[in-house]
C-alpha cells in the first residue's frame, strides 16, 4: 500500500522538475542556447525571495509579485546585453559564457549570504496532506505545485500556438534568418523569451525553496535534474518534460524507498538507462 | 628551379626551446634553491598546466567540450587510495595504474555521451561525474561519505624524511606535467594531430577527406581519462585524503581548468601555460578576498569569449603569427641547386 | 523618381569577395531582372539590399536614404521584403500563420489575408494546413503572398520559378502582373532568363560577381544577353 504513496510522491516530484526544466527548454528551443546558468538562476531567484521576505514581510507565495517581474527583467537583461552576442560564435561561447555567469552567480551568492542553507516558510501548506480512503495519502503542496507546472505548460503551449508572438517565437526556432527577413526584430524577441522562461525560473525557485533547503552552490544540482527531465522526455515537447520530471520523480522515489541516500543516484541511472536506449526521449519533436 | 620543403620548427620556436630548456633545468634544481611553500606551488602550478593541456585538447582540437574530467581525476585519487591502502599495493605501482583504470572507465561512459552532442555532451559528462561521486560516497570500502586517509606507511615508502618526500612528490608532478605535455604535444606533431586540427577547423569536412573522426574522438577521451588519472592519483597522494567532495569536484578541477584555456587561448598549446599564470595570479593576489578571484576569473572568461575567442595566445599568434611549440607544418622555399645549370 | 540605388556595392562573406562593385537603380513601378549563372552573386546582391548581409550605409540607398548597414527586420519596415530562394516557408506554421507572419512589420497598404487569398484561390482551401504539406507552386504563392502582407513598396524575387513545373512557373508570373499593378516595384532574380526578360522592363546581367550588361529589354539581342550571361 505504502508503495502507491510513494510513487504518487515521485509523480508529482515531476511537477517540480518540469517547473525547472520549463526555462532551459525555451532557451533551447528558441534562441539554441543551453543556457549552463539556468540552475544558479533557479538558485538566484530563491534567494530574491529570501530578501523579499526579510523586507516585506510577506510570505514566500506573496513574494512571487516582486520574484517574477525582478527575474523577468534580469532574463531580458541578460539575453539582451549578454547572451544576444553569443549566438552567432558557434558552440563555445553560448557555452562559456553562461558557464562564467554561473561562477559568476554561485560566487556572488555566497560572498553575499555565506556558505548557509536557507529555507523559504510558507506554513502549513508545508505539511498538509490529502487522505483518501485506503491509507492513501497526497501531499497537498506537492499537488499545488503540480498544478502550478500544468498550468504553466498550458499557458506557454497556449502562448505559443494561439498568439501573434507565439507565433515569432515559433517562426524564429524554425528559421531565424528567414523569420528577420519577414520583418521580426529577432534579438527583441530572444531577450522576450528569456524574461518569460525567467517567469517559471522564479516560480520553481522560490517554490522548491520551500520544500528543500537551497545554498549557494545549490544550482548546478537543480540544472541537472532539468535537464534530466527534458532529456528523457524528449527536446521540443513541453508536455513530454512534464512527463520525463514525472518518470525522473518516479525514478527518484523508488531508489528513495529502497535506501533515502539513493535518491538522486537513482534519477541518475535512469536518465543514463534512457539516454543509452532511447537516446531522443520519450517524446521527441525538435528539428536539430 | 626552385623547390619546396617542409618545415616544423621556426625561428621563434627555436629561440622558445633554448628558453623552455633553460627554465625546466631551473625547476629541477628547485629542491636545492626553493622552500616546501614554493615547491608545493609550483608543483600545483605543473599540474594545472596538465590539466589544462589535457582539456584544451579534448575541447580546443577533438571538439568534445566536457565539464566532467573531473570524474577521471576523483577515478584516479580513489584508485590510488584503494590499491595502497586496501590490496597495499606498492604506492608507484598504484599511481601507474590509476591512469590505466580511469582510462578503462572512461570506456562504459563514452558509449552514453557520445550520444549527446554540444551542449547536451558537456552536462551528459557533468552527470556521469556526479554519478561516480555518489557511488563513492555510498561504497563502504570507499569510505563512504568521508573518503579515506593515506597512511603513514604508505608515506614512508616514499621516503621517511619529510623533506625528501617533499622532493620526491614535487619532481613526480613536475615529471607527470613534463610527460603529459609532450605526450600532447607529439600527438599533435603526427599525423593523428594533424587529423585532430583538421577536426578542429572543420568536422564535416574532415570526415568526407576520410578522417575518421568517431575513432579519433574516441581514442582522445579514452587517453585523456587515463592521463587525468595519473594526474588524480598524484593530486591526493600529496594532499594525503580523498572524498567525494573533493575528488569529484567540479570547481577544483573543471571550472578552473576550463577558464585557464578559455582565456590563454583554446586550441593552442601554448594558452593553458597563460592561462595557468593568469589564474595563479590571481589566486594569490586577491587571496584575502574568498572567492572574489573566481568571479573575476568568470568575468574574464566571458569578456575574453565575446571579444577574443581565440584567447590571448590566440590573439598573439593572429598579430604576430608566433608559434613556440612548432607543431604546424609550413612550406618553405629551398634554393635553386646551381649545380644543376 | 529612382526608388532603390546601389553605389559601387561590394559584398564579403567572410574573406571572399562576392560582389565588385554593383551599380544597379530602380524606377518606382518598374520591374527589373537580375540574371546570371549560378554563383553569379544575384542571391547575395539581393540579400545585401534586404539587409542579410551588412555593407557601407550609401552602398544601398533607398527612397533617398542610406540603408546599407541597418538590419533585415529595419529594412522591412521601410518598405523592402524579400521573397527567398527556396520558398523559405515556417515548417511548423500553418499555411495562413506563414501568411500572417508578413505582418510583423506593421506597414499598412492594400494586401491583407482577404486581398491574398483573392490573389492565390488555392490558398484558401489549404489555408489550416501545415506549410510543408503544400506542392512546390503551391508553397512559392505562399512565400510571395506572405511577403506581400508586409506591403512593401519594393518586392524582391529570388528565384521563383525554382524547382517548379513551367505550368506553375507560368501561373505564378501571370500573379506577378497583379502585384505590380498594385504599384508594387519588383526586382526578379532568375537563372530562367525568358521568364524573366518577359516580365521586365529593364534587365542587369550578373557574372561573377560583376556587372557584365545593362540594358532595356525591349528589342535587345538575345545572343548578346548569353554571351555576357556566360561570360564570352
């Protein structure tokens, strides 16, 4: 029985995970860039909270009012002045360069806040959990954030297919020569896509933080498992990253169960047994 | 009627020789002139520049941008420690050998990233790195979670005297450093080499010439492993314990490793020694200051991408067209033979 | 009034020169070929005038203005668009998201999706599909409609009559006629110099690089167009 329990838990532990990977897929998808900094930038927008909290007073969930709009136009900011001027070298400097920014970001952090671990409270919700009949239980913050996640997917796959700029963005990762040649500004339009994947950067920093406690050096973890889930669901499918954090959480879970410190081992070996046997996901769609 | 030759070494290379011949002489005396301070600087120096060498040519000429060497460096530390302290191995012939098995691992690994490409590469290295970490931190044997020591006796086989074992492990790195360079350097000089710089002009067109560049690929990051586990075994036999924190660290031996080429200058044999001295610099100059030297290490390491890709040796050979480390070809003209009128 | 001039305009893709020194002008209303073998550099002159590829600021004037070094979605909204060589449609839109995507630039004029598909009927029908389900004819009316809702006051063609059926071919040039009715001002790229001669006033001859010939097409010897298209 308690087995259900706990692969419910992997399941929405995907949530999570497609909430982090949202950011890293549209930088992928749009602008082709993996963007080495998106964990630290989860890290970052988690802290941002932190501070909103010192000063307003407010609860992490209120905070999100000042979290996205600030990562919003720090991620235009950075596509804009910094990431705009990598696009056109070929493979190692959009690489570098977001590498260097994610020093940049993890050394900057914990010359400001110190090597500490830091817990958003949100209260309750924490531990408040749904019991159904049969010894089943769900967390209900777990479900929320699972929710989250859906709902941020649809509202992106909405953006995308059913508006004028979803329809640029769309035009711009399928040909962006062509797509300026038809009159987009595509380096605007970048810098556009950045802000808004910085939205859902926010959104999982500042709710995973929490869950978990985070640190400084806490992002490249949170990269990985990003791009864990978009890898295993498959590059170019925002429903299949959901999918692929799900199987990631699932993974997660079961090793958890078995011993608690084989937790990420787990997702690892799962990402690793998938990549060797079906090497372009679960749900591939992206032309390379 | 004149005719042409080929040529390896210039005259900027001949006058680097002499110099590069002069300085390692001064570094093998450096026991008799220098302190334990200097000598572990120097011997840490020797090593980066290993390092270095060894992911500038994985990621400058073989195009495989990995930001998980560091899983051969932790290799090579755990199995020195293993064979010393577990089988109680004699301490060289567990140094030897700890190359040989990170090379061998680097095999299983190879078939899961060489799926991956780019970008996809570099993170698909970085998480089997941290899979070799946690299996590390989980293994008992290994220490689990707090690594293991290096015994004293293991220590005394080298030498009882600390300052004679000082020597030895500081001329160990300087010769690892010194093998792992010319092993680099004439591979580059052969034919394999000129493989790998076709590879790293152009990929598809080297592979219609005929160059097969999966083999080639291939046999670089296997011999790359190995070296960088000869490399990890003598790095924690000096710093006496391992864990998985800091074999497996990424900010030790990658991070730093990759900013060194970036800004001396990918691709050349020449940019991992100025990148090495740029970094020590600036390591001990804002020493006082945490890890501030980092993020202006990063700084660097960006705006150099941005405005020089080539780095600064790049940009050298670009105004200057230097070479020091002759392992080009160039076309010279000889003299017409008067005899033949 | 001369609404596109190009002064002494030379092109580089990295260290190789494309163009030498180009010297072509446009009358608003005219229609005028470009022709030349393959490599002539007919492609990289247009992409140079639409802004793909960057050159001096008076190397390409346009309505008066220096326009050399803006960039491609600039020179849109000023009036120029650009139809490319191989149709160049969005594989991932359907065919009316393609047509609306012309409308990014925000110029106002007399095309809109009514006007297009009352230009190209057959669009209409496969209006929901995705482009890449279209024939080759089919997917050129859908480039040059799509670059038409730009309303652009000058129209450059690369290669139209590509790939296609001289069926197609004809069809699509007797919509050439509507366009310039409109007022448009077209610039034709072609290797199919008939087509091409047929539907201009005024002809340039590319070859390698160079301007090899200039001259009306009315009553010029067409043996003269093939030896400066070959270059003899």
């Amino acid at each position: 029985m308690d087995w259900i329990n706990i692969l419910i838990q992997g399941g929405l532990l995907g949530g999570f995970y497609a909430l982090f990977a949202i950011g890293l897929s549209m930088s992928f998808g749009i602008m082709r860039l993996v963007n080495i900094a998106h964990g630290d930038l989860i890290v970052l927008a988690a802290y941002v909270g932190l501070v909103a909290t010192w000063y307003t007073g407010l609860d992490p969930f209120s905070t999100l009012a000042i979290v996205v709009p600030v990562m919003f136009a720090l991620g235009y900011a950075l596509q804009r002045g910094l990431l705009n001027q990598t696009l056109s070298g070929g493979l190692l400097p959009p690489l570098l360069v977001t590498f260097g920014i994610s020093i940049i970001i993890q050394n900057g952090l914990l010359q400001g806040f110190g090597a500490y671990d830091h817990r958003l409270q949100e209260g309750s919700i924490e531990t408040a959990s749904l019991h159904f009949p049969g010894g089943l239980s769900v967390g209900v913050y777990p479900l929320v954030v699972f929710a989250v996640a859906t709902l941020a997917i649809a509202s992106l796959q909405f953006l995308f297919y059913r508006t004028r700029l979803g329809r640029a963005f769309r035009a711009v990762s399928d040909d962006a020569d062509t797509a300026e040649l038809m009159g987009i500004d595509n380096l605007k339009l970048y810098a556009l896509a950045l802000g808004i994947a910085m939205i859902f950067t926010a959104l999982a920093g500042v709710l995973f933080g929490i869950r978990t406690i985070f640190a400084p050096l806490s992002g490249p973890i949170r990269l990985i498992l990003a791009f864990e889930a978009v890898i295993i669901g498959g590059l170019g499918s925002m429903w299949g990253t959901l999918v692929g954090g799900m199987v990631l959480g699932l993974a997660q879970a079961v090793g958890a169960a078995l011993d608690p410190t084989w937790q990420i081992l787990a997702g690892h070996l799962a990402f690793l047994a998938i990549l060797i046997v079906r090497p372009s996901g679960l749900f591939p769609r992206t032309r390379d | 009627m004149e005719s042409v030759r080929v040529e390896r070494a210039t005259k900027a290379s001949r006058f680097f020789a002499l110099f590069a011949v002069a300085l390692l002489a001064t570094l093998i005396a450096m026991p008799w002139w220098g302190d334990a301070g200097e000598m572990r600087l120097v011997g840490e120096m020797a090593y980066y520049v290993a390092l270095a060498q060894l992911w500038n040519l994985l990621a400058g000429y073989a195009g495989l941008v990995s930001v998980g060497q560091q899983a051969y460096v932790g290799l090579g530390g755990y199995a020195l420690f293993y064979l010393t302290g577990v089988w109680n191995m004699n301490v060289y012939l567990a140094l030897l050998l700890a190359g040989p098995f990170a090379g061998l691992m680097s095999i299983p690994v190879s078939f899961a990233v060489f799926r991956l490409r780019g970008a996809y590469f570099a993170v698909g290295t970085w998480v089997v790195s941290e899979v070799f970490a946690l299996f590390a931190s989980l293994i008992a044997v290994l220490g689990a979670g707090s690594g293991l020591s290096l015994t004293p006796a293991i220590l005394r086989e080298i030498s009882s005297d600390r300052d004679v074992r000082d020597t030895i492990l500081y001329l160990m790195s300087l010769t690892i450093s010194v093998v792992v360079f010319a092993v680099v350097y004439f591979l580059l000089r052969s034919r394999h080499g000129l493989a790998l710089t076709a590879i790293r002009d152009s990929e598809p067109a080297s592979a219609s010439l005929g160059v097969n560049t999966f083999r080639t690929k291939f046999i670089i990051y296997i011999v790359t492993a190995a070296c960088t586990g000869v490399i990890g075994g003598l790095i924690f036999l000096q710093k006496l314990r391992i864990s998985p924190e800091a074999g497996f660290s990424i900010n030790d031996w990658t991070v730093v490793v990759i900013f060194m080429v970036v800004i001396g200058g990918i691709g050349t044999l020449e940019g991992p020694f100025i990148g090495m001295l740029i970094y020590i610099v600036l390591r001990e100059l804002l020493a006082d200051y945490g890890t501030i030297y980092l993020m202006l290490m990063g700084a660097i390491a960006i705006a150099v991408m941005l405005k020089a890709p080539s780095g600064i040796w790049g940009w050298v050979v670009h105004r200057y067209d230097i070479q020091l480390f002759p392992v080009g070809r160039r076309l010279a003209l000889a003299p017409a033979d008067s005899s033949k009128r | 009034m001369t609404l596109l001039r190009t002064q002494n305009l030379s092109a580089f893709y990295g260290d190789f020169q494309a163009l030498f020194g180009i010297n072509v002008t446009v009358e608003q209303g005219e229609t005028v070929a470009i022709i030349g073998a393959n490599g002539a550099g007919k492609t990289t002159f247009l992409r140079a005038v639409a802004g793909a590829i960057e050159s001096a600021p008076e190397m390409v004037v346009f309505d008066g203005q220096p326009i050399g070094d803006r960039t491609p979605h600039e020179i849109v909204r000023l009036g120029i668009a650009m139809v490319p060589e191989g149709r160049r449609l969005f594989p991932s839109l359907s065919v009316e998201e393609n047509l609306l995507l012309g409308t990014h630039s925000e110029r106002t004029g007399p095309w809109n999706l009514k006007r297009i598909y009352e230009l190209f009927p057959r669009l209409y029908d496969l209006r929901h599909l995705p482009a890449p389900s279209l024939s080759g004819g089919q997917q050129q009316m859908a480039a040059v409609g799509r670059s038409l809702m730009s309303n652009p006051r000058l129209l450059l063609c690369d290669e139209l009559s590509l790939g296609l059926a001289p069926v197609v071919i004809r069809d699509i040039y007797q919509c050439l006629g509507a366009i310039t009715a409109e007022g448009a001002t077209v610039v034709l790229v072609e290797q199919d110099i008939n087509r091409a001669l047929d539907a201009s006033a005024r002809f340039y001859c590319f070859q390698e690089g160079h301007l090899a010939l200039t001259a009306p097409v009315k009553g010029f010897d067409r043996a003269a167009i093939t030896a400066a298209y070959f270059g003899v």
